[in-house]
C-alpha cells in the first residue's frame, strides 16, 4: 500500500485490497465475471489533493462511487475518516463527505435555470454541492462546461480549503489545464488496478514532460499493450472477442466486466433476463 509523506497516525482515506464487481440482474455477480476493480490500496492524509487518472472504463467512476458510499463493499476495504463509506450514513448526513460528479462561481442571483446555459447550469450545481464545509471532497469530471477563468477560480478555492482547513480531495479528470500544480499526488488506474500513486515532486522527477504529457505517454503504452494483444489474438486465428450465450463478452478468456444495466453489448433490445426482471422492476416505463 503507497502513504504518502506525512506523518499522520489517523489518515482520511484508506483502501486496503479494494475488490469490486457489478452485480448481475439478480443482484450477484454473472459466474465466471472478473472483478471491475482488484487489489488496490491507497492511503491519504489530511490536506492531500489527489489526481485520479485512467483512460476510459478503466475504473475511476466506480472508485469514487465506492469511496462516496454508493456502492457496498466490505468495511475494511474501504474507510473514510475512519468509518465505513458504505455502512455510515452520517458521512454523507453530515457534509464531511461530498461527492460530486458530471453536474465560485460568479454566479449571478438573477438567473433562473430554465434560460441559463449548460456552463451556467453547472456552476450552480458545483456551488450547491459546496455549500456545506467538507472534509472529504470527490470530484468526478466537474470541470467539462466550466469556462477559464470558473475553473481556475474553482481551483484555486480548492486548494485553499485543503491547505488552510485540512480537506482532502481526490479529482478524477480527463482536462488537465491549469492543473500541473494543483495536485500534491497522483494515482493513474488502468482496467481496475492500480498502476502507479506518488507525489507530484516524484512524477516532476520521473519526467521532464509536463503532466498532459506524462499522462498522455502512461495512457498510449495502455493503448499500444491492448493493440498488440488484440493482433495476437487474431493471428492465433481467436476472435478479438468471444460471445458467450447470455450476451456477454470474452477477451482472450477473460469476461468483460459487467455493468448491471439489463443490455447486451452492442444490442438495442435487452437481454432475454433483463426484460424479464424489468417487466417487474420498479423502474419500468409505461409502454404504449
């Protein structure tokens, strides 16, 4: 497990041998599906801003869900101010912990949400989700309609409440204007597991590129590694992907993890289980 630098004997966030999978129709995980998230760890302090990075799928989402008590893992796996995210509700009662994710600001108290734009939209969002004073902060992709100078603003408030009032904040971003000093580490997941967490001075030390580019080097070698699979695959005479009866997908033998959504993989019409537990699923839409 990686800790950073300070000594603190009762650190904010802790994630210890993390192991997550969505859950099927029937609320179990498919036989034979692999774990969305495996074997990860991660400790941070008070006052630490994290940067959480990855390309698509590769898991940020569904970490800052878990760590934000949305979904339910064992209690040890995961700890936020030393209680359970999942088990606690206070955390969340409380405003300690905050998540907010795809939703100062300049914002103007004339403007009404029906006629403002998306960007406007959003600001109001963001304010309303800081409006109580945090101690755990998730910020997952806030930034996408904010404007230059919303977002350096929001930036700066945020690295203000870590370093005067202790918050701790983890920031899962694909933008990364204005941020090569912001964050204090750095975690980059790739397909669920955790691949490199460090301090930014240690990255800095690790490459002269700036942090789009060290990014962007980390997230090509992923892409690189995942094509030349796939050519082996075909030159073997195996298809880049295997079909298997309930409409899932198999890579190289492994099942693509599975997302509880009722839908096959490329299909407009649900699987033959998910219609059927839709037929009596609460969440039903009248159909004409």
């Amino acid at each position: 497990m990686w800790v950073n630098d300070r000594n603190d004997n009762n650190p904010i966030v802790v994630i210890n041998k993390l192991k997550f999978t969505y859950p099927g129709i029937d609320g179990h995980p498919p036989p034979g599906s692999v774990p969305l998230i495996e074997d990860f760890s991660l400790t941070l302090n008070s006052g630490d801003r994290c940067l959480l990075v990855g390309s698509n799928g590769a898991g940020k989402t569904t970490i800052l869900k878990i760590l934000g008590g949305k979904h339910m893992v064992d209690p040890d796996m995961v700890r936020v101010l030393g209680r359970s995210a999942f088990h606690d509700t206070s955390l969340i009662s409380s405003g300690d912990l905050a998540y907010l994710g795809g939703e100062v600001l300049d914002i103007d108290l004339s403007w009404r949400m029906h006629k403002v734009s998306d960007g406007q939209r959003r600001r109001v969002q963001i304010c309303m989700g800081l409006l109580k004073e945090f101690k755990v902060l998730l910020l997952d992709e806030i930034t996408v309609d904010l404007d230059v100078l919303a977002r350096a603003d929001l930036l700066t408030f945020l690295r203000k409440e870590c370093e005067e009032h202790g918050a701790t904040i983890i920031y899962a971003t694909h933008i990364f204007d204005g941020l090569e000093n912001w964050p204090s580490h750095i975690v980059y997941v790739a397909h669920g597991k955790l691949q490199l967490a460090s301090t930014m001075e240690e990255v800095k030390n690790m490459s002269n590129l700036s942090l789009m580019r060290t990014v962007e080097q980390w997230l090509r070698k992923e892409r690189d590694e995942e094509r030349k699979r796939r050519k082996e695959r075909k030159a073997n005479g195996l298809p880049e992907f295997d079909r298997r009866i309930d409409g899932s997908r198999v890579i190289g033998g492994d099942p693509v993890r599975v997302v509880n959504n009722g839908w096959a993989a490329g299909r407009l019409n649900s699987t033959v289980a998910g219609e059927k537990n839709f037929m009596y699923s609460s969440n039903r839409v009248m159909r004409q």
